[in-house]
C-alpha cells in the first residue's frame, strides 16, 4: 500500500507540473492577444473546488463542510479569506490578470483555461449568442487564435527540452562503454556488407580506443578506410571500412548499430506463462526449446515462432543454468517478463555537460524521445497494443518506490513529451481538432460555426472519455489478475 500511495504522489506532483505548464501556455499566450481569461483551474472541479481566487474581490474561498448534530457532513460551504484589496474593474477597461479567477479543482485529471468567446469543455454555442467583443477569442485574427491554441503543447515540449538540458548539465549521460557490452552489438544490413557481424564486441578504432560516450566517433566509424577493431568469438579482428558505406548509411536512422540486451528478468507478471512456469526475477533466459537466445535480438523471435505453445527454456539461475518446463507463450509471443535495464546489467560510465552543452543535449533528447513515441503510437491500433493501453495505474506504475530525482524528472520529461504530442493529435476537444479547425479556416478564409465547433467538440469529448474509461478498465484488470 506504501508503495502504491508513493507512486501516486509522484504521479500527482508530475501532473501538478505538466497540467500548470500546459494550461498557462494557452494562458500567457490568450493574455499577450489581449484575450480575457475567465478561469484558470489546475485540475477539473465538477461540483465544487477545493481553493479559489478572485483577484478582483480580493478573496480566497476555501472549502468547507457544515455538520449536523451528529457530526455527519451534510453540504459544502465556503470559507472566504481577504488576501487583498478589492480592485473593480473600470468600465470598458482592457481585461488584465486580475479578470482571471484561478482555482484547485479536486479531480487530478487535467486542468483547463476557460478562455473568453472560445466553444469548449466549458461553454456552448448558447454561451456566445451575444455579439462578439474585441477581447474575445472569437474576435481574433485565425493566426492569433492558432498560437493560443498550439501554446500549451510547445511550452510542453519546452518543458521537456529544459528538463533534459537540465538532466544532462545536472547528472550527465550515463552510457555503457563498447568494451563492457558483453553480447556486443547488433548492426543494419549495410554494416554486414562492409563486414561487421551482430555480436561483434567493438574495441578501437584506427587504433585508437574507442568511447561510446564520444558520439562523433559513431560517424567516424563509417568513413571510407577507417580500421576498426572489434572482437568476435573470441578473437580480435580489423575490419576496413569500404568507400561506399557512409553514402549507403546517409538514408538510414542514425543507430546503425544498436547494443545487444542480455534477457535478465527484472519483473515478472501476475498470471503470465513465466511466474507460473516457475520462473524468478533476476534469472537470465539464454535458450527457448533448442535455440540459444544469448540477446534479446534471438529471444524475441524464438518467442513469436513459438506463440500459443508451452514450451522448455534455460535460464541462469545463481551462476548456473536451469531447465524451466512447459512454459507458456501467449497468442502475442509474450511469457510476461519485463527486462532488466542496462544500467542494472552492464557497468555504466557518465559524460557531463557544462551549462551551453546541457542546452543542444536536451533538444537532442527531447527530439528523440518525440521520434520514439511517435513512431510507436502506432502499435496501439493492434490488438495487443489496445489490451496493453493504461490509463493513470500504468503511468504511476512507471515511477520508482523510492524517492530518486534523476527518476522523477525523467519520467516527467518523458511525460511532457507525451502529453505534447497526444494533445495535437486532430481529435475534436483537443488543442490538435482546433488547431484543424484553424489550419481550414486560415485556408479556405471560412470560419466554422459555433454550432459546428460545438458538435465537433461533443463527440470528440465522448471518444476521449471512452477511452479514458477503458485504459483505465484495463488497469483495474491488470490489478485484480496480481
């Protein structure tokens, strides 16, 4: 129970920080446009809110209970605190801060700008039947409209950037060294050709040593003539680099090769083929049947050749190996294990950065974390990528039980690039359906009506809680199969 209530505390504190950047982007950016701000709420209050501030009337309200005789609450009722002076405003004054009341909602599930004239979460096409006022969002040129609504994603990913930049200047890169990548590397097709093998353990290059903390060496590995040493099976080898590999390479992502994971079980899943068939967290699966899967590269597809079946693996148990019966692998290829990360397998050393390096190393990772989850949101559209869709268990469960801030901020950095990129996905009640809806009207010079805004927004707004609902669904699944 511990550890569940410190997850969600980080969980929650992570949200606290995202929700606030995310939401005060559409905010500052409404604000510099000359936009009234209704509200400005961290988190949703259906019902009522747990804290709220009027800058005009100077107060705070806070919630409260009054009690029958019993001692039994009976309705919500509010505790208003002075915390200023009273400033009214003058009449046909520009909207400034002070028209903005800010609150704490009590239900950790976002947070909203209630911008003034905009067809949202908040207000319906009913709400905007008067005529149109210069300091509302409806009034504004389409391309200042478009940056209010684009705000709260890019100072996500700002976010994300700085919080990187901050990691990198703070702890450095923790990297493991060529020479400690026991099962070596795995290489693309054109490195076969030019003469590497997956496995091959690299050792220098030209004769110097080299250092997978220096990423430009990754680039002069492949120019024409360099000498590479590498060790493979047991002996050391030069492999001399043909003229035509950097041109073959210049179309292809930039991790031509890529280390080769030892299977080490870090966790194991309630339920699954592996916990049942007797396996334990730390062993290391290094055959499945009569193939040998000394890396993750063989393990994975022995699994899938071998999906709906139960069969025989060895592991290395305490320095020894062990044969596992009739273990279960699912219809997905899965035994349900998670693995070890390299840092937990392999000696790790640490590159740091001063305070102008930390900045591109941030954009750096910050892209790439972008690059990876893009590309993966595509696996949700299969079967097994929809039954593994999590809701907040999932993302609590990615958190440490102990306290570590290098954790913590990589996780809410990783966050923040989710959050980024899901909320400009053209989805109707996300910044990304009207943001479309900005794109066509700046386009086609025709605005949609606010009916249709409406419309759009409903069914938008149902498919999203749907989806909420059954991420969630399916985290509560998971926990009662532990």
């Amino acid at each position: 129970m511990e550890s569940f209530l410190f997850k969600a505390l980080q969980l929650i504190i992570a949200l606290v920080i995202l929700v606030t950047v995310h939401e005060f982007g559409h905010y500052i950016f409404a604000r510099m446009f000359g936009i009234k701000v209704n509200r400005f709420y961290l988190f949703f209050n259906p019902w009522f809110s747990l804290l709220k501030y009027d800058p005009r009337k100077g107060e705070l309200q806070v919630i409260g209970y009054t009690r029958d005789e019993n001692g039994q609450e009976v309705q919500h009722a509010w505790k208003t605190l002075r915390v200023g002076k009273p400033h009214p405003a003058a009449p046909g004054a520009k909207p400034t801060w002070r028209d903005t009341i800010y609150g704490l909602g009590w239900l950790p599930l976002g947070g909203y700008c209630d911008i003034a004239g905009m067809v949202d979460e908040t207000k319906s096409s009913k709400d905007l039947a008067a005529e149109p006022q210069p300091w509302e969002f409806r009034s504004k040129a389409a391309w200042q409209r478009l940056l209010v609504m684009v705000a709260g994603v890019l100072l996500n990913f700002v976010l994300a950037i700085i919080i990187y930049a901050g990691i990198a200047f703070h702890w450095g890169d923790r990297m493991v060294p060529y020479q400690a990548m026991t099962e070596g590397l795995d290489f693309v097709p054109e490195m076969h050709e030019a003469g590497f093998r997956d496995g091959d353990r690299l050792l220098a290059l030209n004769g110097a040593r080299l250092d997978a903390k220096d990423v430009a060496q990754r680039w002069e590995l492949v120019q024409p003539g360099a000498r590479v040493q590498v060790l493979r099976d047991g002996d050391t080898m030069t492999i001399t680099v043909p003229p035509t590999l950097v041109k073959k390479l210049v179309s292809q992502d930039k991790s031509f090769m890529a280390m080769r994971m030892p299977v080490h079980i870090d966790k194991l899943m309630p339920g699954e083929g592996a916990i049942l068939a007797g396996m334990k967290e730390g062993d290391r699966i290094v055959a499945i049947g009569n193939d040998t899967t000394p890396s993750a590269t063989e393990f994975y597809p022995a699994l899938a050749a071998n999906k709906g079946r139960h069969i025989d693996m060895t592991v290395i148990r305490d320095g020894k190996p062990v044969r596992i019966k009739n273990v279960g692998i699912n219809e997905f290829g899965k035994i349900g294990i998670q693995l070890k990360m390299p840092d937990k397998v392999f000696d790790v050393e640490t590159k740091t950065y001063s305070l102008l390096e930390a900045l591109p190393r941030g954009w750096e990772m910050g892209t790439d974390q972008l690059a990876t989850y893009a590309s993966s949101l595509k696996l949700v559209f299969t079967k097994e990528g929809a039954q593994n869709l999590g809701g907040f268990g999932m993302l609590g469960s990615v958190f440490p039980d102990t306290w570590n801030w290098l954790a913590f901020w990589q996780i809410t950095a990783f966050l923040s690039v989710i959050l980024a990129f899901m909320n400009i996905i053209p989805i109707p009640a996300l910044d990304g359906g009207y943001t479309l809806f900005l794109l066509v009207e700046i386009v086609t010079r025709r605005k949609p009506s606010e009916r249709f805004l409406e419309i759009a927004n409903m069914i938008g707004m149902g498919f999203l809680i749907l989806l909420m609902f059954y991420a969630n669904a399916n985290d509560i699944f998971r926990f009662l199969l532990k």
